[in-house]
C-alpha cells in the first residue's frame, strides 16, 4: 500500500527558484503516481481552516432547495 505523500510547501512561499521547482516537481510526481497528496505548511492559519470546515459543513447542512439557489447557471458562474 502506496502512503499519502506529504509536501513541505514553504519552500515554494519563502524559497528559491530552484526550491519552489523542486516543490511542483514533488506535487506533479505525487499527482501522476498517486493522485493525492498534502501540503503542509501553506502559510494559512489552523483557526481560517477550522472557521473553512465549519462553513462548509453548515452549507452541506442546508436543504437542498437552499443549495440549489445557488447552484451555477452556466459554467461562466465559475
């Protein structure tokens, strides 16, 4: 069993050239091999990720005539 490849991203951030190629290079591998990959370290606080999931689960919570309000027209919307 292949594991989930962990990607260091502040390099990419903070780093040089060759270490922000080095970081893509690592996310391109990781997405031909396997097709998943976590990024650690992106430079976004613990509390806007936990505030993200919360919202989103208030969301998924929502009826689905409420959802749908919402829903793209076409694909222009994105």
């Amino acid at each position: 069993m292949t594991s989930l490849p962990i990607i260091d991203f502040s390099p990419f951030i903070n780093g040089t050239e060759q270490e922000q190629k080095k970081v893509a290079a690592a996310m391109r591998e990781a997405s031909e091999t396997i097709g998943f990959f976590m990024l650690k370290n992106i430079g976004i606080s613990p509390d806007a990720v936990t505030d993200t999931f919360e919202t989103s689960k208030k969301f998924f919570n929502l009826p689905v005539e409420e959802k749908q309000a919402l829903a793209w027209e076409h694909a222009e919307s994105n």
